[in-house]
C-alpha cells in the first residue's frame, strides 16, 4: 500500500466515523496509472450497503466535466471550432439575438443564457425537446463573451444539442461510444443512466440546512432568476427514477474511479486511450474568462468547459488545475503539471468542499 493510498484511506475512514460523511470514494491517476483507490461508509444506510469501487453515485454538475470531454473531442475530429456559431449548427438557436452565441461562449459560461423559465418543473426537465426549444425561445440577459454566470442547467442541453445536430446522436450514446466505453468504464459514467441499473447507485441524503438562509437574501438576486427553487440541488430531486434516467448533462451519475480515468485521459494516454492532443488540451484549460459570476456573484475563472484552480486556493494559486465540482460537496480535477487526476464522490450532500480540500493537500504533498 502506497503512503498516498494509506493516508487518503485514513482521510475518508475519519470522515466517515465523525458523521461528516456517509459513504464516498476517492481515485488518483498519475501518469495514467491510478495509485488511489479508496472507499469508506456506506452507498445505502438503510440496507448497510456498502460503498464499492464501482458504486456510481448522482453527482450534481461534476458531470459537466464529461459534457466539456465530449465537446472537445469533437472539436478535434473537426465537427466544429470553438469559435463556430452555435446557430450555424442549430439554426432555431438564432432566436431573440442569439446568433453571435459561439461554442467558445457556451463552455466559458458566457453565452448570455443560464436561466431556465421559472415554470420549469423537473418533469420539463426531463423532457429534452422541451428543454431545447426554452433555450431557442430564450432571451440573452448580456451580450455573449462580455459577462461570465454560471449557466448551472441551461450549460448540459447547449452542449448536447450542439453535439446533437453535429453527429446526429444523442450526447450520453456519444459518450459511451468515444469515452466510457474505450476507457472501461461503461457502467460507471452515465448522464441518463438505464432505470435496471439505478439500483446500483448510491443512495442521497440531505445535510440539515437552515431555510431561513435563503429568506434573508434579496427576493431580486440573479440566482432565483435563474431557475426555480423546485430544482435546486437535494436528494430528492437526485434520486428521482425520471431524473436518473433522463439525458441531463448538467450532471452525472458516475464512480469516483470512472470520471478521474476520464480527466486522466484528457491528460495523456490510459491504456492506450487519450482523447485529446496536448494542443488541445492547452487551449481548453487556458483561461477564457475570469471576473465575478453574474449568477451567484462570487469570482469565479473558467477554461472552455472547467474552472481553473481548486477549492480553497486562487486561480493563481493552482492555475495548472482544471475541473468541475458539484452541489453536494463532489469534485473532479486534473493537474496538467503533476499529471495528476483525482476524484472524490460522495453521497452526503454537503454545503462545502471541506473533504475536497483536504483530499487535494494530500494529493498535493505526494
């Protein structure tokens, strides 16, 4: 057993005994080779069901970082540039000035669209063709590339429409064909997950949250502007049979061990697969927009698909990060300089990144 395996071991069985946390996993890649392989608690309190290396857990947005790989790798095969009009793609889009909408915009957050109608019901968000054609209705709240918000939903159906109309498939077959399935990981990374196999995920649980942190806040903020309350981030709503099984790349439902192999791929090769050139890589991880996030109102740095920097650290502090983190407390990065991938899932929806940030002080003193 490595220094690295025994100490994050350790990290997770504390967690795990204090109450912190329930059940969670945790991988590192380096090089390509995983060198962590953790679990600890349980995927299902009321069975004692234990956490395995392949339990998937629903992750709220770190899904977003296989949204990002699948736009990518067709970018490499040609299907489009960054710089392309969505609306050349998907000529509906063009709708209410949306026609300066670039690729680019929608992986940088920038495109000028986060919010979905107010009406919206998990029901509507299960239902694809609904969802595109509120996004092809929809008006630009700033003109694309000028402001960055996090386009918390609105940011999975842009990509996996524009995936749609470039290769004539749906964005979760085109996952498996190019990334899950070449990387072994068929049945651990998932946007719409096959209802027989749900029975396999980590069961949610809520961490207790005062409502009234949300009855002090301003009724006017940008974030209930952006969504309805009925789909913010709980167990309920991760747990729902519809919701799981529904094309959503805003998420994903994925094992810890699946999505850090992906973003080690991204990095180099893993067991021969890699799916995008260095070059490649370079111009999705360099920063395309940083300043405060017109949506939640903290500052936030993104690449083309992946904030840069890691929980409790600057951008410039860890500008060789790059990754996506999730509601709940789940994240997923990479390192280009250490050539390093990690992930941590975990099935406690919690308010903070406190166990990522001190799985990334271990990896970091490796």
């Amino acid at each position: 057993m490595s220094d690295l395996q025994k100490q994050v071991q350790e990290n997770a069985d504390r967690l795990v005994e204090s109450g912190a946390e329930r059940g969670l996993q945790v991988a590192v890649y380096r090089d390509g080779v995983q060198i962590v392989d953790v679990v600890a608690g349980v995927a299902d309190p009321a069975t004692g069901r234990p956490v395995t290396s392949d339990t998937p857990f629903y992750n709220f947005s770190i899904g977003k970082g296989a949204t990002s790989a699948v736009a990518h790798l067709l970018a490499e095969r040609g299907l489009y540039g960054y710089d392309t009009p969505v609306a050349e793609l998907w000529p509906e889009f063009a709708r209410n000035g949306k026609e300066g909408v670039t690729v680019r915009h929608v992986l940088s957050h920038t495109a000028g669209v986060p919010g979905v109608p107010l009406d919206t019901t998990p029901e509507d968000v299960c239902d694809w063709d609904k969802m595109v054609a509120a996004l092809e209705n929809a008006e630009l709240w700033w003109e694309p590339g000028t402001k960055m918000g996090y386009h918390a939903y609105t940011f999975g159906f842009l990509v996996g429409e524009i995936v749609r109309r470039a290769t004539g498939k749906r964005i979760s077959q085109v996952l498996l064909e190019e990334v899950s399935g070449p990387l072994g990981v068929a049945r651990e990374l998932y946007f719409g997950m096959p209802q027989e196999e749900q029975h396999r995920l980590a069961t949610l649980e809520d961490v207790p949250m005062d409502p009234s942190a949300f009855g002090d806040m301003p009724a006017d903020l940008p974030m209930f502007k952006a969504g309805p309350m009925e789909l913010m981030p709980t167990a309920a709503l991760g747990s729902r049979p519809d919701y799981l099984t529904a094309d959503i790349p805003a998420g994903g439902k994925t094992s810890a061990r699946a999505i850090a192999r992906m973003y080690a791929a991204l990095l180099g090769e893993v067991d021969g697969v890699r799916l995008i050139s260095p070059e490649r890589l370079r111009e999705a991880t360099a920063v395309a927009f940083s300043g405060p996030d017109e949506v939640f109102g903290m500052p936030s740095t993104w690449g083309l698909g992946f904030t840069i920097g890691l929980p409790g650290a600057s951008p410039q502090e860890s500008a060789t990060a790059f990754g996506v983190g999730g509601a709940g407390g789940s994240y997923a990065w990479a390192d280009t300089a250490s050539g390093t991938a990690v992930a941590l899932t975990k099935n406690r929806l919690t308010n903070d990144f406190t166990a990522v940030g001190e799985l990334a002080a271990l990896v970091a003193r490796s």
